[in-house]
C-alpha cells in the first residue's frame, strides 16, 4: 500500500496494521489526530491474526464485560457498514453446544439472559428438530444466541484502512520497526526511515514481545499457530445458506479442553470451517518451519467430533490454512500504558477472540494515546495483573 505522507513527524504512531491497530489509527484520523500506521509486511497479507474471509461475532460470553462491550460493538460495526458501503456482516445467530452441567455453558446463557440478549434455550431433541445435521450427545444441550453472525475480516480490515486514509491518515507497509526510543516525543526507526510522534500505539500481535522487550517489559503473551480447517459436505448445500445453518460453538465437546467452533460454508463452496480454539506455540518469524516435535494433535480431535456431532460432513479436512493466535494466561487482552512511559501504550493478547471486539479495543487503545480515560471497565486489561512483568519494566 502507498505511503500518502512521508512527513516524520506525527501526533500518534500505531505498529501493527491488524485489526486492532487499524481500528485505533481509524478512531484517531476521525479526530484529525495526524497519526502514522506502520506494518512490517506488504498489505495486504497472511502472516499475523487479522487475514482470511470470515470470522464469528457474537455477544455470548461467560464474561459480563464482554457482553457489554459487544453491545457498542454491533453499533460500530453497522456505521463502518455505512461509512464504507461495504457489507460487513451476515446475521445467522451462534449455536453454543455444550454438557447441561458445564459451568461455562451455565454461565454463558446467564450472560445473555442477565444483559437481555435475544436467545433460546433448546433441549437435544429441539436441535435435532431444527438443526438435524447436528447430534447432541446425552445429557448435552444447546442455546441460541439471535444477534450473532459470521464478520467477512478481509473486506472489514480493508474498509477500515481505506477510511483511514480517507481521513488523511498514512499507511507505511512493507517497513519493519528497528529501534523505540521512549521520551516526551517517541522516535521509531524502520527499515526505511526515522519516525516521531507524541505518542505510540503498539497492537503488533504475535511480535509484541519482540517490540517492548527492549522497553523492559516480557508480557506473558504464547504465540499459537493455529489449524483453521475446512471440511467437505457430504450433500452439498446442507450446512450453508439454503439451510439458515447457524455459526456454533461448543463447549468442551467430546471432552475437549478448548472450543471448537465453526462457521457455514462461505469461503469455499461446501467446504464448512470447523476450527479448535488453540494450537501449537512457534516463533512467529518461524511458523512455516516444521516442529521438532508434533505438538498438539488437534486435527484426529476435530476428525471424532465431525463424525459424533456434525455427520453430514466427511471427516477429514479437504483444505487446512493457517492462523496466529497471541494468548495472555486468562486469556483476556492487554490494552494498557507501558509503566515507565505513559505514552507508549500496548493492545496484546487478543487471544483468538479479539476480531469481533475490535471496534470498541480500537477506541480504548484511541482514547490511552490521548491520555484519557476509556468509557468502559478497564480492569480486566490492565498490565498490573502480571505483576512480574511490572517489576521487569520499573
């Protein structure tokens, strides 16, 4: 992408040209903010968190904030729709899959009910009825949650970024950060030039630890590669649009530790993605080398669940593509001011679920650049619960 300015001087830099820090750069050119947004590859590209064509967007969370936060979310998202005369989202609601006794099953449905969330409960036989490619297993259940839909993330990053130039912000890809030097006015070099501002925004995903480590700070952030698979229809048609097939996720299915989550055929036609919410850890600037050692073996997992819950696919992957995925331990962001320099702020460790959120994380991250306090509970992404971490940087 064309740099439109090639000034060095800047109000705000933002690394990282995913989701979250376009958004960010977006929410300060609507400011007149003059704000720089530096990514290390050529856009647009697949290396990081932010690429491919769909992802899952909902508000059924078993953490109330997120709930909350998905409400502005939605409200976000239709004025980009409107902004950018792009469709951006397609409402076909979340099926959450999970044992009638699971705590995070219980807690989630309380979450929707609690915030008033359109939803309903379906006992097995109900889903059998409705969705008769899905089995549910004894004592399982599912739920629905009505607002939720599939995002297409290519054409929303791609909006976000234009409308961010509209707006008089400038683009630099294809330049690498070399050097932070931290002070009252921030100087960044990259490959291809010297760079300041008054404040920085750091949202460079998987690369995170590699940026503020020279800064003091070692984030608890485990870098995933992640197997976004693709399954074949054993009669075509029967999980995708001409059935209103829902997104879903399950909690814990076949007794898996993490979810596994889908979305109807959209990509490629009668192919459904069906994904495991985790994966291997790798260096991301290695991720296309071969492990020395297997790992996780997440796809036979994923091939017994295909066969017990969804048989109306085949259950072997026809297409398997790749994904990073940035994790903090309870798997809640980072979105905070570095503790030595309040004007180096961090947006980290989205976890795998940051995509959907990404309009609100954008106008928090907006708001710490600017030295103000964002609009909404800010506790559960400060630095100061990875103390550790806190002590490295003072």
């Amino acid at each position: 992408m064309a740099a439109q300015s090639r000034s060095s001087a800047y109000d705000c830099i933002v690394i990282g040209a995913g989701i979250q820090g376009s958004f960010t750069a977006y929410h300060l050119s609507k400011l007149r903010r003059r704000t720089l947004l530096l990514e290390q590859f050529l856009l647009p590209h697949s290396r990081g968190s932010s690429h491919g064509q769909t992802r899952i967007t909902r508000r059924a969370y078993n953490q109330d904030f997120y709930t909350k936060m998905m409400a502005e979310c939605y409200q976000l998202w239709a004025q980009l729709e409107r902004e950018s005369n792009t469709r951006l989202y397609r409402q076909t609601g979340l099926l959450l899959l999970g044992p009638e006794e699971d705590p995070e099953f219980h807690s989630t449905w309380r979450s929707l009910v609690q915030n008033r969330v359109p939803c309903q409960y379906l006992t097995a036989q109900e889903v059998q009825k409705r969705f008769p490619g899905v089995c549910l297993q004894l004592g399982e259940a599912a739920f629905i949650d009505q607002t939720a839909g599939v995002l297409y993330a290519d054409r929303a990053l791609r909006a976000v970024q234009d409308l961010f130039c509209s707006f008089g912000g400038a683009i630099h890809d294809g330049e690498k950060v070399v050097d932070i030097k931290p002070g009252s006015v921030v100087t960044v070099t990259t490959t291809s030039g010297v760079y300041q501002a008054k404040s920085l925004v750091i949202t460079a995903g998987p690369w995170t630890n590699k940026l503020v480590a020279p800064l003091g700070l070692r984030l608890p952030l485990q870098t995933l590669k992640i197997n976004v698979c693709y399954w074949k229809e054993k009669v075509p048609g029967s999980y995708g649009v001409p059935q209103n097939f829902p997104c879903f996720l399950g909690f814990h299915l076949n007794r898996a530790e993490h979810h596994i989550y889908g979305l109807p055929s959209n990509e490629y036609p009668g192919l459904i993605k069906v994904c495991y919410h985790h994966g291997n850890e790798v260096d991301p600037d290695e991720r296309d080398r071969e492990p020395k050692t297997p790992g996780l073996q997440e796809i036979p997992l994923l091939s017994d669940v295909i066969r017990k819950y969804l048989p109306g696919l085949e259950p072997k992957p026809a297409v398997i593509e790749h994904c990073m995925y940035t994790n903090t331990p309870d798997e809640n962001f980072i979105l905070d001011h570095h503790p030595s320099f309040q004007n180096i702020i961090v947006g980290a460790g989205f976890s795998g679920h940051g995509f959907k959120l990404s309009p609100v994380i954008g106008k928090i991250l907006c708001a710490l650049s600017l030295g103000k306090a964002p609009d909404c509970h800010m506790e559960p992404f400060r630095l100061q619960r990875f103390p550790k971490q806190l002590k490295s940087a003072l």
